[in-house]
C-alpha cells in the first residue's frame, strides 16, 4: 500500500483513491476502523487531530490508498479522496481543537503559572460553587465523562437562560431533544468563560445545578489532588511525575478514554475505557468491550437482569494497582446499548492524576484513599444476605399476620 508524506510547500493537492465510502484513520496510536465516511457535498469535510499539540502522525487508509501527515500546531492540511474514481472528496486535517473554550483570568497575574480550584466531594464525586450569567453559588459536578456543558431543569440558574436551539441528549432519561443556550458566561474561583454552549436536562441529582467536563480545559494541563481537594490548571506541566505511572489517552467528544487490563477468567483483556469522574460507582462493562473479545459467556454471572446481567470482574488492572473482585453490570451484546464501557469515581478518586490535554497522556499516582471501599463480590454477598434476612421476616410477619387474622375469624 503506497505511502505519501505530504511536505509544507506542495502546492497541488496530493489525491488518494478509494473504492469504499467508509474509511480509517489512525490517530497516533489510536486506530480508528472505518471512522470516516466520505461525503463530496463537504468542501473540507474537516478531521480535527485528537492532541493537535502533539505532532502525532496522522494517517488516512482507505481499501487502496493511504496518505500520511506529521501536522503541526494551528495549521491544516487538505488533500482530494477520489471515491470510486469520479466523485471528489475534499478533505482537511486541522491541527486545532474544534470549538475550543479557553478561559481568561478575571484577575490578571503575569507572574501566575497556575489557577487553583477548591472542590469538595459528595460521595466519590467532586463538585465546584461558580456562577452562570451572573448567577451566584452555582453548583457543578465535574465530569470527565460529559461531552457536553449541561444544566439542570430544576436549577434556580436556569431562570437567566435565553435557549435558541435544540440538542437531541442521551442520557439515564433516554435520548431525547432537549432545548440548549449557545451563549453563556461561567465563572469558577478566578477563571471566565465566555459563549459556552449548554443543554438542559432532567436527571440531575436535586444538589446539582450544572455538569461541566473537559470541553472547558481541553487545551489545558489539569490537576486533580484528591487529599488537597484541589484542581490546579495550567498550560504546562510543573507538578513532579515521580511515582506516577504514565498511559495514552483517546478522546471521543472531548471525553478521555485510556486503557486497562480486565481479567475474565483466567486471562487479561487491554481495551480503553472512559475515564468518567461523574459516575458514582466502579464501573460499567458496555457492548464494546464485550463484543471486541466475545465475552458475554464468559463472565461470572451472579444475577441475570433481562438485557443485562450483574457479573464478577476478577481482576482490573491499572498502572501498578490491581481492583479485585468488582461487582458490576454487563449489557447483553444482543441488544445494543450506545454506553461506552466505563471506570467510576469510585475507583478512579482513588489516584491523583494529571491530565495533559496537549499530548493525549494521563499520569496517574495512588492517594491515600486506595484503602476506600468499593463494590466487591463479598460486600454484594452481605448485602444480599440483609435483602434475604429481611425478605424471610417479611414472609415469617406474613405468615403470622394471617394465622392471627384466622384464630379471631374462628373465635367469632
């Protein structure tokens, strides 16, 4: 298969051919089968490259050509993908991020290299108090797993939006379109942005009045020290690595995913799974992971839950930690379910870390809180024996209740 570096200064635009109209594109290390479909109407039909910082090679592969770029930062590279030889497709690299939202100091400091943040925690997640449009002690759960700015329908702060749109939503509610804002000011500590996009929706915690994620730090360095409780933002990394083990990280909407090492019986499994800070749990197991190994018949089952069933993970591996005995759901590959497979805050509050947003990296450290408990096989076992316990007094109440009922019928 031929390979074409494309240089700076050329001019005329490289073309490649394609006999499909669905492509792949390999994003560094992230490859990505049949990711592109080619669409002539599009003049660019703009790819934007994952870490744009980065220099990361990127590369086209259709069923008959490729096409190589090593991009750098702020430019754009276009190139002509000829689909079955007559349709032309004009296509573009962008070393940039799509619709990045940097924030801006309220208080300018020019010899200040970092913003800190205070969070505080509620169960295994963390949360910031800001303010939207003016509206003060806003609360925002912080979620690496959001893709996009949402806001409660029952929050107070809802009352200084102007909504102009619709965005169809996927979430615990369903899929469902829901009314959106595309021009918002957000305030957390010293930090304002400005023309933030958000969507309201109705299956927020009532504490909660906002989900923000990584969309708003995508071009940032973020902190997050779960003994300080601290979140600490800069745009190069000052913290020391040592003891932090190091892993790539791919995005999908902003949202970052990295790999680990599952055990399903007697062998490991690597696959990259979103690293979801909103979720307050260990883990979920989703169509992909299952159906990239075959495995819906090789988890230990515990109970069958219709399209889904409760399993035992065995072992899951992350840098030098080991997580034993996981209690979990698994969807049933038979009925497709779009939820990614995810690790929760429960596991994942459980290392400090640095997230390089610039070259797609997180560094990960365990804290003191690896002594926290987290839904094993044994504390589900003793939760089912106080379900059992209280099931049987029912019954034995039942029982009784009745026999009472039928002697004072039979003394009548």
């Amino acid at each position: 298969m031929p390979m074409n570096i494309v240089s700076l200064a050329q001019e005329k635009l490289p073309v490649i051919r394609s006999g499909k109209s669905t492509i792949s594109i390999r994003d560094g290390k992230d490859l990505n089968n049949g990711s592109w479909t080619l669409n002539p109407a599009l003049r660019p039909d703009t790819y934007f490259t994952q870490a744009p910082r980065s220099g990361r090679r990127i590369t086209f592969i259709t069923d008959q050509d490729s096409i190589s770029f090593l991009p750098e930062y702020g430019r754009v590279y276009d190139f002509i993908i000829l689909l079955n030889g007559k349709d032309s497709c004009r296509t573009r690299v962008s070393a940039n991020y799509e619709a990045v939202l940097n924030p801006i100091r309220i208080t300018k400091s020019p010899k200040q290299l970092v913003d800190t943040l205070l969070f505080f925690m509620k169960n295994s997640r963390l949360y910031f108090k800001g303010k939207l449009n003016g509206h003060k002690d806003v609360v925002m759960m912080f979620d690496f797993g959001a893709g996009m700015t949402c806001l409660s329908k029952q929050s107070p702060a809802r009352s200084g939006l102007k909504f102009d749109g619709s965005i169809s939503v996927q979430n615990s509610d369903g899929t469902h379109n829901q009314p959106s804002s595309s021009k918002n000011l957000l305030e957390i500590a010293g930090l304002r942005w400005a023309q933030v996009p958000l969507v309201q929706v109705a299956n927020l915690d009532d504490a909660e009045d906002m989900i923000i994620g990584n969309a708003l730090f995508r071009d940032k360095i973020v902190e997050i020290d779960y003994e300080k409780k601290i979140m600490i933002i800069s745009d190069r990394i000052t913290k020391d690595l040592s003891g932090y083990t190091a892993h790539d990280v791919i995005y999908y909407q902003d949202r970052p995913r990295f790999e680990v090492e599952v055990k399903v019986g007697s062998r490991y499994y690597p696959f990259h799974f979103l690293f979801d800070t909103g979720r307050d749990g260990t883990m979920l197991i989703g169509d992909d992971f299952t159906n990239q190994y075959n495995l819906w018949d090789k988890y230990s089952s515990v109970i069958p839950l219709g399209k889904k069933k409760i399993v035992v993970v065995p072992e899951v591996k992350i840098g030098n930690r080991i997580f034993r005995n996981i209690v979990t759901n698994a969807n049933n590959p038979k009925y497709p379910n779009p939820k990614q497979s995810l690790l929760g805050n429960e596991i994942l509050n459980q290392f400090n870390l640095v997230m390089d947003n610039h070259n797609a990296v997180i560094y990960l450290k365990p804290n003191s809180l690896q002594n926290e408990d987290y839904a094993t096989y044994a504390e589900f076992k003793l939760q089912l024996t106080g379900v059992v316990v209280i099931a049987i007094l029912v019954l034995l109440g039942g029982i009784l209740a009745i026999r009472i009922f039928r002697v004072k019928k039979q003394d009548r």
